[in-house]
C-alpha cells in the first residue's frame, strides 16, 4: 500500500445559464382590443397573449437550445 493518499476532489461543473435570444417580432394588433402589446406566456403550450386584455392568439413562440 502506498505511502500517500489520494486526496484529489473532482469539482462538479456549473451548468451553464441559459442564453436568452430577444426578438423583435411585427405584430398586427389584437382582434379583441387592437392592442400591439404582447406576452410570451410559459406554459407547455408557450402561447402568447395580449398584454392589455389577455386574449390568447393561436401563435405560439419557440426557444432556441444553446449550443454545446
């Protein structure tokens, strides 16, 4: 047996932070309230929503994976 231990910790890698891609999106307007305001909400739909009456629009929004 060896005279001296191995006293090496391996460290746990940080996940890395999600990367959060902005864009700017033209917008009609609601055809409930005409607004030009809109949500992104997150529910396993991803719909999204009128900011002024809370309509949900049949469009949904997408989020991009980072890249290894």
């Amino acid at each position: 047996m060896s005279k001296y231990k191995n006293n090496v910790l391996a460290f746990r890698l940080k996940p890395a932070p999600p990367t959060i891609t902005e864009k700017v999106q033209d917008v009609l307007v609601c055809s409930l309230c005409e607004s030009n305001s809109f949500y992104m909400v997150l529910n396993d739909e991803k719909q999204i929503a009128c900011s002024e009456c809370g309509y949900l629009t049949t469009l949904n929004w997408k989020s991009k994976k980072p890249s290894p």
